[in-house]
C-alpha cells in the first residue's frame, strides 16, 4: 500500500514510519508547522528539521502552515492528505499516536472521510517497550522540549538510551511523567535512525527555560555521511 507519514520530527512518527516502511511504500511525508507552540494536534519543537529528515530519508515532503488553531488544524491536513493523493497516489496515511484519544480519532474521521487508510503503528504499546525498540534499533533521539516537574533544564538535549530509559522509570512511578512523553511532558528530535542515509549534526543551539518549561532552539545544523560500524 502506497502510504504517506506524518512527520514531526519526533521518536514517535519516525517509528511509526520505520515499522510501516516493512510492509508498505512510504511515497511522501506531510509536516505541518504550527504557529501556535501549544498546538492542540501537532508537534512544534525544531519542526524546521524535518528538512534535514526528509532529505535523510530521501522522502519527499508536503510541507504546509497551519494557524494552531483546533479547526484550521484539521482543514490544512485534510488539504495536505488531498495534494498527497493528487501527488503521490497515496492510499493512507501513518501517524504516531500511542494513547492520544484527540489525536487518533481525528486523523481517523479525516481518513474515513476521504477513503484513506488510517495506519497507526504504536497505539496502545506498551511505553517501554516502545523505548527499548528505538534504543534496540539505534535510533539517536535527543529531548528538545520540557513542560513538567522535575523536568529541569538539564534535560533539554539529553538522549534517548538505557539510562534514560532507568530515570523514566522512576519519575513515571514518583511523578507519574509519561515515560515517552505522551502527555506532553517532553517532546524529541531524531538525528538519525536505521532508515536514515546520512544523520542530522547540531552545529549551534541555544534553549530557553522558565518553570520546569523550555525548549532547544537548534539555529544550525547539517547532514553528515554515517560510518559503518
């Protein structure tokens, strides 16, 4: 099946996309930059870099604006998902929902209203098992946004691996934080994964941080030819 992925540049939509690439074609990725960083359905932290992704995964993309809004949100991807049609022939449509009830369910109206297949890879997975196939699998994934105690600003650029995966444990069960973040407690970039012909470098970064809140600014980055191990 002809598929395109939602891509935010986050753990989740690239894992969602590297288990749909086994069994389907992804023909084109779909971004869509919200102007409002408290987006409702999409992620916003370094969404400049899903360029960087797309061109990593030789995919093409449809990138499109949206105001942030709760309706002019599921206008523009009903519009992105009809150019991917026209485009590309697409037949359905990946995303990297794990528990979001708001989120599935509206990607889910939108594709049974066009007749598209609605392919949702992680949902309901067990959270730590969902950590341990990124760390499994390589993939190299870094926080780049905070909203929650005790997320301090320490976290911004720490990654994603087994000793994440111990300290997540720990503030699920003190702090009842998300262990991957579904609830908006952090959010991530991927600089490299299986699927990846060359991997994102950060070259200059700065971050902001105020109330266990802050993001990672990324100002420079770059691709860079992977070593064979």
């Amino acid at each position: 099946m002809k598929l395109a992925a939602l891509l935010s540049g986050g753990k989740d939509s690239l894992l969602a996309l590297y288990r749909a690439s086994k069994y389907h074609k992804i023909k084109c990725l779909i971004t869509l930059e919200s102007e409002n960083d408290f987006s409702f359905m999409f992620h916003t932290p370094t969404i400049n870099l899903t360029e960087l992704q797309s061109r990593a995964l030789n995919i093409p993309m449809i990138r499109v604006k949206t105001k942030g809004n709760k309706g002019h949100e599921l206008l523009t991807l009903r519009r992105a998902l009809k150019d991917a049609v026209d485009k590309f022939g697409v037949e359905g449509v990946v995303s990297g929902a794990i528990k979001s009830t708001y989120q599935n369910t509206r990607i889910q109206k939108i594709c049974n209203d066009m007749s598209l297949y609605s392919f949702n890879p992680l949902w309901m997975n067990d959270e730590y098992d969902l950590l341990n196939e990124l760390i499994r699998n390589h993939f190299e994934v870094i926080i780049t946004a905070v909203a929650a105690y005790p997320l301090d600003k320490s976290f911004l650029g720490k990654k994603i691996d087994k000793n994440f995966l111990k300290l997540a444990k720990k503030m699920s069960v003190e702090h009842q934080i998300n262990p991957v973040g579904e609830g908006g407690e952090f959010e991530t970039l991927v600089l490299d994964m299986p699927l990846f012909n060359k991997k994102i470098v950060v070259d200059q970064y700065s971050s902001v941080f105020h109330n266990y809140t802050g993001r990672l600014l990324v100002n420079k980055a770059h691709l860079e030819k992977k070593v064979l191990q």
